[in-house]
C-alpha cells in the first residue's frame, strides 16, 4: 500500500464517488479529527460537483482556523483555507 497519494489520484477517485449516503459521510467526517483531511476531502468534493455534497454542512465540522499547506509550493484555495497543486 502506498504511503503517499497524489492530487490527482485522489481526485480521480472522487470522481467516481457519485452514491456516497449524506448520513455515513456526516458521521465520518464528525469521527475524523485531522482538518486538513476534512478540508481537502470538501475541496475535492465540491471540485467535482458530487451530488452529496449539497448535503453537507461544513458549518457542523471543526475545519480549525488559519490556513493549512496540504500542497507544497502550491497555490491558496481561498475558500478551504488550503493549498494545492498548482495545476489544478
């Protein structure tokens, strides 16, 4: 298994994530404590346009505050507070 995942490995894989339930999301979500992952999982998300994804209150998750460098050298995403690769 692999210790890394790149962006677009994990975009690719979201992208195909269409029947993903509301309610086990929001209750994983709830269970994870790292921000990072939350915000880019959000990030992803609503990149692809994923129908649950109009579900979901990221209101309701502690995303933390500041901003948070997911990808080194990349570029700000304003709205998540994160960084990603630049190309994308």
């Amino acid at each position: 298994m692999p210790k890394h995942v790149s962006f677009e490995h994990a975009d690719a894989l979201l992208q195909g994530l269409h029947n993903l339930s509301p309610r086990k999301l929001d209750a994983l979500l709830k269970g994870c404590f790292n921000v990072k992952v939350k915000r880019l999982f959000f990030w992803l998300a609503e990149r692809n346009q994923q129908p649950w994804f109009k579900y979901l209150r990221p209101e309701e998750y502690d995303l933390g505050a500041g901003k948070r460098v997911v990808a080194v050298d990349g570029r700000l995403e304003s709205k998540w507070q994160i960084t990603v690769p630049k190309e994308m």
